[in-house]
C-alpha cells in the first residue's frame, strides 16, 4: 500500500480515499500506470484527444472509477456535435459531464455557448458536472442557475461569499494540494461545510511547493486528507467516511469498492 494513503488512515480498518477530479491525458504518463490502492478516481476527459485514453482508464476497474466526459475551455481538440454524438452513444458508461467551464484566458461568448449546450447534455441525461471556473466564476454561477444540477466547483478559488452563495445552492466544492501550503485554500476550506466538500489532486499537475515538483497522480490525495482533517478538526476515519458520503451524494449513486 502507498505510504501516502497509509499515512492518512493511520491504523484504522482501510476505507475508500477519493479523488474527485484528476485527468488521464492523451499519452498516460508511467505514473498512472501504477495501481492506486484503496484510492477512488472520478477521471476527467477535457477534449476529443483525451476522450479515449479517460474512457479506458475509467472502465478497467469499474469499482473505483467514475467517468468524467467533457470539453475544457482551453482545449483545442474539441467538436461539440462529435462529443455530443460520443456522449449519447456511451451514455450509460459516463458517470458525469466533465471538466467543462469558462476561463479568463479564453473569450467569453465562445466558451459559455460550449458551456451552456454541455450542461444542457448533462441535465438531459441528469448527470453531474464537474466545473472549472478560472477567473471566470461569476460567469459560471450565472450560467449554472438555470439548471437543477449535481454541481462540483473543481479546484474553488472564488471568494467567501461566492464559497456561501455555491453552498447555498447545494454545489459541492473541491480542494486539492494547495491545502498544504496556501493561507487562502486554508481559510476556504475551513469555510465549507463538510457536506459540501470533497477533495483532489488535478493529476498530473505539477506542484512546485509540494510534492518535490513531481507530477502528481491519485495516491498523492492521502497528503491532502490528512491536511484537510486536521484543518476541519475532524478525526482522519470519520472525515474519510464524510468524503465518501459526499462523494456518493454527488454521483447520485453508492460509491464503494463493489463493481456496479
């Protein structure tokens, strides 16, 4: 077992750690071609060049995978109509829309057109979506309200009152390894509720203050519970069982190491 997940469970009886929001990449770097023991992925897909590498990864261990399927903003590699088509013939393999958003870096109109039509396929379809809102979370607020939706704010940077507005909302919001250095990920992260929140790594980003700047990948989101609990001030085992639950509460299905 990772000495990472050990570190975080202690002696317990071992439980599920998950990793709500990491990606797979057109070409898999060796890392993700190691098990993660014990550790629950929710793959992202973030263009048309990914699609396939997320969707066999997620299918190789239905039973700590869930399927993400979604065009990025940034992504060049992306046809909505193509998606669209992909999305609506493996319909029942995908557990949610994913990772799809807005960001500042790129124009506004053409980003929430792409945005809008895949939160349009994750409501036809009732899943959830799994967001990314750089520089862009207003907008995407905005955006969401007019959908009844299972909604993860990935990697929330937003401030304290937009963290209260996404709660309010019933929206969960995830945190990743800058819980381990960054004030600001501290204080947002003590602010949420712990029904509302849920953890990741973003793998395979690179993080310049942890980790030794090595590419991360989901044993890595042993670190962050540990941080994340004593943060909140909950005991390691029951803030693992509370993630869970929220994890669970979010796909809208049980989340356990029993293939479907």
């Amino acid at each position: 077992m990772s000495t990472r997940v050990a570190t975080a469970r202690g002696t317990d009886p071992p439980g599920i750690l998950v990793d709500a929001h990491a990606h797979v990449g057109a070409t898999p770097a060796a890392g993700w071609e190691a098990a993660a023991p014990g550790v629950a992925v929710f793959y992202n897909s973030t263009g048309m060049d990914d699609l396939s590498s997320t969707f066999e990864f997620a299918m190789s261990d239905r039973s700590l995978s869930a399927l993400f399927a979604g065009l990025h903003p940034t992504n060049p590699h992306h046809d909505l109509n193509l998606f669209t088509g992909w999305f609506e013939s493996h319909a029942s393999d995908v557990d949610g829309v994913g990772e799809i958003g807005l960001d500042q870096r790129i124009p506004l109109e053409g980003s929430r057109k792409e945005f809008v039509a895949q939160l349009e396929l994750a409501s036809r379809w009732r899943k959830p979506v799994s967001v990314h809102t750089r520089g862009r979370l207003r907008d995407a607020l905005d955006d969401l309200s007019g959908f009844d939706l299972r909604v993860l704010l990935h990697w929330f940077q937003g401030s304290e009152q937009e963290l209260e507005e996404s709660m309010e909302r019933g929206y969960f919001v995830s945190f990743g390894p800058p819980v381990l250095y960054s004030k600001k990920m501290e204080r947002l992260l003590v602010a949420t509720r712990m029904d509302r929140l849920l953890l990741e790594t973003d793998s395979p980003v690179r993080y310049g203050a942890c980790f030794e700047s090595r590419e991360s990948w989901p044993t890595m989101i042993g670190s962050v519970y540990f941080r994340a609990a004593g943060l909140k001030e909950v005991g390691v085992r029951d803030f693992e069982r509370s993630i869970e639950e929220n994890a669970s509460s979010y796909l809208g299905r049980p989340f356990s190491a029993t293939p479907r």
